[in-house]
C-alpha cells in the first residue's frame, strides 16, 4: 500500500529514490538506485529526474544540492545527521589552517557544505588515495576523519595531517572483538572498512568502502565473509550474493541517524515536498569546485 502511494507520488513528481547502504531494508528495497557515497553523488549528479528523494543523512543530500541546484532534493528526515560531520567548522578548519600554515584540504564527504566550500578538493572512502595521491604538494591536511587519512597515509609519500574527527560507530571497533569474530569463523574473509581504526584496519584481508564490499564479494570464490562497518550493508550483502554467508564482526555497529527513515517518511516528503535540502549560491560555488574536482578523478 505504502510502495503503491510512493511509486504513484514519484511519477507525478518525477522523482528518484536513492538510498545508501546503511538504510533500513525497506528502504534499500524501494530505492531505485543503492550505493556508496560516490556512486550517489555521481548519480546524484547524472539524474534526470526533477526530484531527488535522499535516503541518508544530512551531508550527503547536501552533496546531491551542490552538484544538481537546479533539482529539488529532499532528505526524508531532516534530523537525519552524522557525527563525523558535526566534529568539523569552517571555524574550526580556518583556525587549524593558520596553525598548521596554508596547504592543500582534502576534505571526506562527510563534512559539511560549508567546509567543502573551503577545500582543495573532496574524497571518499572509495577514492581517498587517489585523491590524496593527485594533489601537487607534498603535504596536505586530510580532515575531519583521522582513521582515513591514517589509511590513504599508507599509501602515499606526502606528509598528511590529520583531523581529530572519527565515526564512533566505525572507531569504537576494538582488535580484541575482531580477532575473536576471526576466531569463531577463520576462513571467512574479513572485510574491513578504513573508518576503523588502524590497528582494526590491519588486521583486515581487504579494506573497502561500503560497494567496495559488495563489488568484492560478489566477484569473490570465498562463500563467507566477516564484515566491519555499519551493518545495514549486511542487508544488501546478502540479497546481491544469497549464496554466500556475511556475518557482522560486532552487533554494536549501527548508525542510528541511518536508521531513522521509514517508507511512510518517503511518501510524506514526496507528498508535501519537504524537508528540502538547500546550500547557499555562495557555499555551493565553493563546494562545488572541491566535488567536481573529485567527481573528474573517478
Ligand atoms: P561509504 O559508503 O562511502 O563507504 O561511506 C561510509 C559512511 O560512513 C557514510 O556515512
Ligand atoms: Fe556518519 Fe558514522 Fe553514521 Fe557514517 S556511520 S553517517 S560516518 S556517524
């Protein structure tokens, strides 16, 4: 019933639904489009619908506005945010720059608009090295999330300064509870996500954004894998590959801000076109240079 109101609303509208990985099922279900935060951007960013349905939280439909300000994109839930995210100002990055001296910004998506207006250039989980890697200088500050420049940091001879920002679902992961979910399942392939910590981060056979994971283990000979990042990916592990078995490493690793959109919250957007994500022109210029830079790059 609630699918037949959605699907008659979207048509009227001319809307497309996307979702991230960590959504509820349900959501992931009625989506047209499931991804990673750069694939979202780049559909995002080739849509020809009018309107963009959101379902994720606050950054990322900001991202959708910067790089389509000519659709309407809403975000279910307009309290639907991300701690990473909010441990960023402008303020703060304008008072990091003067101490640390001016340099390049790499900037994760995870950030706010405002601070994407401020920076060099924007990157993923999926494309940080890369990113980090096409920048001139040999030195940079990659912000808000420490555990990811300590990633791309092992992969590049430029000097990275770190932000002291984190995901606390993806960093309260410990080695102990990791080395004993290997324990109980060894020959399952362990699939970690770099907003873990570096020391969770070397214990993983692969280390993968969110479709990374779902790219490798479709494509993989390995019929079991432990997984370590939010565990609404499970959802979509399991319907893409439901030959193969997929195990969370910690049951404690759920984003509540990813879990607050429900069908009847899409219909209502649809329905009253609210709540509305919106950047300012002149934040968006800004940020836009920092996205495109990077949207080139993939
Ligand atoms: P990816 O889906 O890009 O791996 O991002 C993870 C994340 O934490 C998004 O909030
Ligand atoms: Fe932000 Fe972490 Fe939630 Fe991703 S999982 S939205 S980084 S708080």
């Amino acid at each position: 019933m609630i699918d037949t109101t959605i699907r008659r609303l979207q048509q009227d509208r001319n809307a497309i639904i996307l979702a991230h990985n960590y959504q509820p099922p349900e959501i992931q279900d009625l989506a047209d489009f499931c991804g990673d935060s750069l694939e979202l951007s780049l559909k995002a960013s080739r849509t020809d619908a009018d309107v963009i349905v959101f379902c994720g939280v606050h950054f990322m439909a900001e991202t959708a506005s910067i790089v389509c300000p000519d659709k309407t994109v809403l975000l279910p839930r307009s309290d639907a945010g991300c701690a990473m995210a909010d441990m960023i100002t402008p303020e703060m990055l304008t008072a990091e720059l003067d101490r640390l001296g001016q340099m390049p910004v790499v900037t994760y998506v995870n950030s706010p608009a405002a601070v994407k207006a401020m920076s060099t250039i924007c990157c993923t989980s999926a494309n940080v090295v890369k990113v980090v890697n096409s920048i001139e200088a040999d030195e940079m500050l990659l912000a808000p999330d420490r555990n990811l420049a300590a990633y791309a940091a092992g992969f590049t001879d430029k000097t990275i300064h770190f932000w002291d920002g984190y995901c606390p679902f993806h960093n309260a992961l410990g080695r102990q509870e990791v080395k004993e979910a290997k324990a109980m399942d060894p020959d399952a392939v362990l699939l970690i996500h770099p907003e873990c910590r570096p020391e969770v981060v070397a214990l993983a056979d692969e280390v993968l954004s969110t479709s990374g994971m779902l790219r490798y283990a479709k494509t993989s000979d390995h019929r079991s894998f432990l997984i370590a990042t939010e565990n609404g990916i499970l959802h979509a592990l399991k319907k893409a590959c439901p030959d193969k078995t997929f195990h969370p490493v910690s049951p404690e690793m759920i984003c509540p801000d990813m879990k607050i959109i429900s069908p009847k919250d899409v219909a209502a957007c649809l329905e009253t076109m609210q709540p509305e994500v919106r950047v300012t022109q002149a934040v968006r210029e800004g940020a836009l240079q920092a996205v495109e830079r990077m949207l080139a790059l993939a």
